[in-house]
C-alpha cells in the first residue's frame, strides 16, 4: 500500500488586493459589493456592509488603501531582489 500522503503545512498564500483599475487609484464597487448583513471591516475594527471581490467584508476605503500598501510592497520586494542579482 503506498503511503498516506504527507500533508505539510502550508502556508496560506497572499492574495493580492482588489487594484485599483480607475483613475486616481478608486475602486469601482458600485456593483457586487454590497450584503445586507453587516460584519467587521478585515482591514479595521468598524462594520461594513461592503465585500471585497473575495466576499470578505471590507470598507472600499480600506481596500483602496490595502491596494496601495500591496503595490508598494511589490515594488520594495522586485527592488529587493534586483538588488540581490548583481
Ligand atoms: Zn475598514
């Protein structure tokens, strides 16, 4: 009988954030954006309505804000490792 398969750990991968697409680094969310039950924004202590294109309850705000942070992010780490190349 071939052995179980070993499952490791893994660590959840990062999904990038919603990115902006609109000028001005706004996200459009006037449509699918909205549930009826309101729960804790992922990004801050208060409650939305919103959902972000994962269903995760987020201010648009908050998500226009994570977008940046992530982009900014990227950038550090390309620069990181270009850095390390040469
Ligand atoms: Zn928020």
């Amino acid at each position: 009988m071939p052995p179980p398969p070993r499952r490791r750990p893994t660590t959840p991968k990062r999904r990038p954030p919603e990115l902006p697409t609109g000028p001005g680094g706004l996200l459009d969310w006037r449509h699918g954006h909205w549930s009826d039950v309101r729960a804790q924004c992922r990004y801050c202590p208060q409650v939305t309505n919103l959902r972000d294109i994962y269903g995760r309850p987020a201010h648009k705000v908050c998500a226009e804000e994570a977008a940046r942070r992530w982009v900014e992010e990227q950038n550090e780490r390309y620069e990181n490792e270009r850095l390390s190349q040469q």
